[in-house]
C-alpha cells in the first residue's frame, strides 16, 4: 500500500530474491519513461523501495505520482 509523508508517495516490494526485485525494477523503469515522470528508489536483495514525488511542482505529491503509482500497482 502506497503511504504518503514527507510530501513523497512511498512503498516497500518484497520479492522471492534479487533477481525477481531487479526484474520488476526493470519494468517500472519503462513504465516511468513512458510516463515521463522518475521515481527514486532503493534495492536491497529482495526489497524495492519506491519514493514519488513531482520535482517540477516543488517536491510534492501531484497527480502524476498517483498515476504511475497505480500503474506500477498493476505490473
């Protein structure tokens, strides 16, 4: 579930191991080109951390971050 505070969208993934958490970031990241917005992210093993936040409206959430939120949602 997607929590905000900080002015960020954020949410952990948990996956079977490195390879299944590299393999989704690697779909988020087309998804977020096709979107034209970048998330900040951390992987640690198995964990995918994702922050959303609009840089260009000031550092806060917009509807663009609730967009590709729930388009990542759907992968």
């Amino acid at each position: 579930m997607w929590k905000e505070e900080d002015n960020r969208l954020k949410r952990t993934f948990k996956f079977k191991d490195f390879q299944e958490a590299f393999a989704f970031m690697t779909r988020v990241a087309f998804l977020a080109e096709a979107h034209k917005h970048h998330p900040n992210w951390s992987n640690v093993y198995n964990s995918v951390t994702i922050e959303l936040t609009t840089h260009d409206d000031g550092n806060v959430v917009t509807e663009k971050d609730r967009k590709l939120a729930a388009a990542i949602d759907k992968l």
